[in-house]
C-alpha cells in the first residue's frame, strides 16, 4: 500500500510525502513522520493500483 501526503509549509509552498506499508494506518503514520516541522498535510491521496 501507498500513501502520498501533500504538504503545505509555513510560506504556503507545497510538496509531497509519501510511504509504503502493509496497510493503511502503518502506512499513514509513517508518512506524517516525514512531514518537516512548521508543515502540515492538507491532502491524503492512496494511489490506485491495478490488482
């Protein structure tokens, strides 16, 4: 599973975050551990997959 954060900075400028995991929430935590300090996620996006 993937999770893409985007991130908007005390500025406004954005970016993006994501992880990989085995699921949703394991893969959700990690991905908020690489939100840099003063920034803050303002989208969750779960890519699709084909399975």
């Amino acid at each position: 599973m993937e999770v893409e954060l985007t991130v908007e900075d005390a500025q406004g400028a954005m970016t993006r975050v994501s992880a990989t995991g085995p699921d949703y929430d394991t893969t959700l935590a990690a991905a908020k551990e690489k939100i840099p300090e003063g920034s803050r996620a303002i989208n969750i996006r779960v890519p699709d997959r084909d399975v």
